[in-house]
C-alpha cells in the first residue's frame, strides 16, 4: 500500500473509529516522513481536533514557512480565533491577503476587527461585499454584530431576524439575537434563542460559553457551571472559559475553586486584562490587599483602558506601573477612573499621595472640584478640571507620569490597617445653612433619603429596584423621606405619590445630577440615606453619613462592596445588606431606627 492510500485509510478510521489510535498511527508514519508536507498537514488537522493545539500550532507554523501554505495559515488564525488571540489571527489575515484576495478570509477580517472594536474598519469591508451581494449572511452578520456593539439593538435585530428568513437554522444569528435580547433585558426571548441554537449544535463553545453567561446572569448557577464546562470539553484551550468559570465559583463565594480556574487561564494568557482582574477581586474580597492591587492593575490591559480612544492612548505613553512610588523629581497627573462613583472612592488616598509627592496634580469631574479644593485645603491648587491638562498638549507635555486613580490602592491601602475609616469630604457650610432653612418646614422625627436607581452599565437593571420595593419605608409615620434619585424618575415618582400617604419628598431647584454641592448638603442633613450601588453612594460614604446600601446579587457586584461582612473599609458610616434580604427581612427597617433613636 502506497503512503497516500496508508494516510487515507487513517483518517477514514479517524472520522469513524478510535480517534486516537489513529492519531498515534498517523504520527509513526509521519516521524518516517518528514520532509511530506501533505502527511505534515494531516497530522496537523488532526491535532486540533484532538485539542493538541500546540503540537498543531507546530506544524502549522512549519508548513507557512516552508511553503507558505495557504491552508494552514487559513487554519491557524481560526485556532487563534477561537482561543480569542485577536491581534494574531489579523496578523494572519493580513499575509494571506497578501498573496491571495480570498472573500471568505475578508470576511473573517471583518469579524476580528469587530472582536478588536474596530468597528468602522469591520462595517467598511461589510458594506463592500454587500454592495456586490446584499444577500450575503455572513457580512450581514458581521454588520449586525457591529450594531450590537454600539448599542443599536432594534437594527441588530432586525438584521439577524432578516439572516433567519434566509436560513432558519442560522447558527451565527439565533447566538447573536440571543445575546442582543439579553442585553436589552428580555430574558425570556434570550433564553429561547439560546435554546434553539443549541438544538441545532450542541458542541459550539461560543453558544455553550454565552448561555454559560446567560444563566449566571440568571443566577442559575448549576446550569452556567455545567455550561462551561461542556464548552471546556470542546475548546480546552480557550482561556476565558476558564476565567468565566473562575467567575461562577467567585460568586458561589467557592475561591478555591475560582483562584484555580483563574489562574490556569493566566497560565494560558499572561497578560489578559480580565484574567487578572477576576484574580484581583478574589484577593480583595478576602482582604488580601496587596496581590489583590498588583493583579487590579491588570485591568489597564483591558479595552477601557487601552484601546478605547485616542485619549486613552495618549495616557498610555505615560502610564506609571511601577511596584513603588519613588520618582519625586517627576511630575504626576492622577486621572480619574471611569465613573464619579469610583472617583469619589479612590479620592479617599488622594491626601496620601499628595503627601508623599509633592509634584502631583490631579484631575477631576469639574462637578467634584470645589469639593476636593475645600476637603483638601492644604493642596487645593493640586486640583484641576477634567481635561486642564490632557487637552492640552503644552501641559501635558510637561506631565512625566500618568497614575489613574484606581492604582493607588497598591500604594497606600496594603492591608487592612491602613484604611482610615474617616469622612474625607467637607460640604460648603453656607448650602448646608440654607439646606437646613429648606428642611425646617418637615417636621417629623426621621429625615430619610432615598436613591433607587443606576443607569451607567448593563448591571443597572439588576442594581436598581423600584419604588414599590421600598413601600414599608413609606409605612413608617415618623419619617419625612427626600428623593436623591437622579435621572428620568418623575412619571415614577408621581405614580408613587399618588398611591400611598407618606410622599417622596424634592426639593425645589435640587439638581440631582450636576449639583454635587447641593447633593452633598441634603445627604448631610438625614438621619439615614438608603440606597443602592451609584454615585451618590459614594459621596455619602466620603461625607461620613449614616447609610444603608443595598447590595446587587454577586455577578453585578464591585469589589468595595463585596464583602464578607456587613461593612466595608472604604467607608466606615455604610452598612451593606444583600438586596434579598433587605425586600425580604421585615425587622430590618425596624433595627435601623432602634440605631437612631
């Protein structure tokens, strides 16, 4: 029998026999032929079924070399797809496109630029091929997917229910409608696309690692647990499987086992962002301070941080990362972290490293700014408004190191004693005065204020409540309670009002969103503020004031708040209460005023 008939009765028996007994007999064959490329690319296709990705990687890469193999190129930037190693697999796209125009290979191309966020550059090639054919569903897929990521979810939709029309069993597009309606909250058509599309295929990790996602979400843990795992079984060495997974034991509280899947996916990707971040939150969460900083400093590899604009950019030319503060010569620029809420949080070590680096200016949300110049008195020069400096190019020039705010931990809050449990922000003692003038018309006993809302981020909705899950707080008669509710709640809050006898209480010409200093007066004035995890929260923690916090279920939680008690060190006057216990417990309400009185 003549080698090309021995290597195709082998991989017959591969398709229908003992895959690895064929494997091994591939192999033998191949170590006495090793200069027959043909035999070489065999093994090699072979190996990545078997996940022998390394060894498959291998011969691959050899076979480009050699030859420049059209094919094993081809095969090679899908095995980097599907280990999610982007920037590889476009690497590759880009020298086969090169040597051969291929459509199939753009519209692979369109697909790892929408996976880097380069967005425009993905729809660009899309609308190319759709002028030539506009029926084509792989580049209409393409395009939808780009619409979900900028927030277009009706036009998704649309596109991939037009994709369905064409070909019902459209894998692509029942994962993608499936993950559009959970990202609009519907999860009732989410879980129903995700089921059809694993009737169709069962053995898709991308499928099997989103409805994994999906019913986390759901707090179904079993079944995402189980999910994961079978799409392990298929792609063994796609690292954010494993982190997803590492997640799931995270919120199970099971870190044993969360710190044992993180870490096995860092082993496979060292410098992944939200590897390290899932590892962070793990030591955190159990106080260990110092690794829990040096793996949180990952996060600068994530997107948000690194690739997002031509800003971020900017400041990544200049970003501090180094393991200690000892550049004294240097000017600093702190600038803040993504959001108000955690800008008013690592404020707390602002004083710390003003201290310690007297050549250090610090970058601010112009809302906080009067804030921070009066809470800091000794370094009230040190303040600027958001982009005095980034904006303009001079005084940026003369910035030697960038440091976000967030990256202070690593510095000053090492271990749990150097946590300073204090009010760190003062309110403007005129506001207060005529923030008290207001109030003295309400003359009940208990002055309560309440926010109930988030809107930044796809954790919002399982953040928030509504006001009817607060009703027994508008039972209690001796309470006047004040709206801290920014955003569009009007038509919510009249609704309520109409319904029950104790109102939710504005004050007049309050704004909720931009006056930080009027916001910062009224918190000042309560008994108690009850709330859930937004900004405002935050400023009440840095005033010091008496405050409930109504904790998110876990997969929706921060790291300050994920505690394994009632409180957290970052601020010393909030009390954390899960938010099934707080709709569920009927005596909670009634401790809190016992406190008071």
């Amino acid at each position: 029998m003549n080698l090309i008939s021995q290597i195709n009765n082998i991989l017959k028996k591969f398709e229908t026999g003992d895959r690895l007994k064929s494997y091994k007999e591939l192999k033998k064959i191949f170590l006495k032929n090793k200069n027959n490329n043909l035999l070489r690319y065999n093994l090699a296709v072979i190996q990545k079924n078997l996940n022998f990705n390394k060894e498959a990687r291998i011969n691959y890469n050899y076979l480009i070399k050699v030859e420049k193999n059209l094919k094993a190129m081809i095969n090679l930037y899908n095995m980097d797809i599907e280990e999610a190693n982007y920037f590889e697999a476009l690497n590759m796209i880009e020298n086969i496109l090169k040597i051969k125009t291929i459509e199939n290979v753009n519209r692979d191309k369109a697909f790892v630029l929408y996976k880097l966020n380069r967005i425009e550059e993905a729809k660009k090639i899309c609308i190319f091929y759709l002028k030539k054919n506009n029926k084509d569903l792989g580049f209409l897929g393409v395009i939808g997917q780009c619409l979900f990521h900028e927030g277009s979810y009706d036009k998704a939709i649309k596109i991939f229910k037009s994709i369905l029309k064409v070909d019902s069993k459209n894998l692509s597009a029942l994962n993608s409608l499936a993950r559009t309606y959970q990202e609009k909250n519907e999860k009732i058509k989410a879980e129903e696309y995700y089921l059809r599309a694993l009737a169709i295929d069962n053995l898709s990790f991308y499928l099997l690692n989103n409805i994994a996602g999906f019913y986390r979400e759901e707090l179904a843990y079993d079944k995402a647990i189980d999910y994961y795992k079978q799409a392990l079984s298929v792609n063994p060495n796609n690292a954010y499987i494993y982190n997803n997974l590492a997640k799931i034991y995270f919120d199970l509280d099971n870190h044993k086992q969360a710190m044992k899947n993180s870490f096995k996916a860092l082993e496979m990707k060292r410098n992944d962002g939200d590897i390290q971040k899932t590892i962070s939150f793990i030591y955190l969460k159990d106080h260990d301070f110092e690794n829990g900083w040096n793996y949180f400093d990952g996060r600068l590899d994530l997107e948000d941080f690194k690739e997002k604009s031509s800003y971020v950019k900017k400041l990544n030319k200049k970003l501090y990362r180094s393991s200690n503060l000892n550049y004294k010569r240097d000017k600093f620029l702190v600038v803040r972290e993504q959001g108000i809420g955690d800008e008013i949080l690592y404020s707390s070590m602002y004083e710390d490293l003003l201290n310690d680096i007297d050549n250090t200016v610090i970058e601010c949300d112009l809302r906080l700014l009067n804030l921070y110049k009066r809470s800091f008195p000794k370094y009230s020069e040190k303040f600027v408004g958001l982009g005095t400096i980034t904006n303009n190019d001079e005084k940026f020039k003369a910035i030697d190191n960038i440091i976000y705010a967030g990256s202070l931990g690593r510095y000053y809050r090492k271990n749990i004693k150097d946590f300073k449990n204090n009010s760190y922000l003062k309110v403007n003692q005129k506001y207060f005065d005529d923030m008290k003038k207001k109030l003295s018309i309400y003359k009940k006993k208990y002055k309560i204020g309440l926010s109930w809302k988030s809107f930044n981020n796809k954790f919002a909705t399982d953040k928030s409540l509504n006001l009817k899950d607060l009703n027994r707080i508008f039972k209690l008669t001796d309470c006047d309670i004040f709206n801290l509710q920014y955003g569009n709640v009007k038509d919510e809050i009249n609704s309520f009002n109409n319904l029950t006898k104790n109102k939710l209480l504005n004050i007049e010409g309050l704004d909720l969103y931009n006056d930080f200093e009027g916001i910062a007066s009224l918190l000042k004035s309560l008994d108690v503020f009850i709330t859930i995890s937004n900004s405002t929260a935050h400023l009440a923690g840095a005033l010091g004031v008496n405050t409930i916090l109504i904790k998110p279920e876990n997969y929706a939680i921060f790291h300050y708040w994920n505690q394994k008690t009632d409180s957290t060190p970052w601020y010393a006057s909030i009390r954390l209460i899960d938010k099934k216990k707080f709709l569920n417990d009927s005596k909670f309400l009634d401790n809190i005023f016992k406190n008071l009185s």
